[in-house]
C-alpha cells in the first residue's frame, strides 16, 4: 500500500490541477 498511496495523491492532485485549469478556461474564455 505505501507505493499506491504516493500514486493516488499525484495522480489526484492532476486532476485537481486540470480541473481548476478546464474551470478557468471555461469561466474567462
């Protein structure tokens, strides 16, 4: 579990990050 958990947050903070980018984007275009 202690190699996954490292991936789950990469792969969550990613999303997060493109999400805000899409919502940005979205928002201002």
């Amino acid at each position: 579990m202690a190699l996954i958990e490292p991936y789950f947050d990469t792969t969550l903070t990613l999303s997060t990050v493109q999400l805000l980018k899409a919502f940005e984007t979205w928002t201002f275009d």
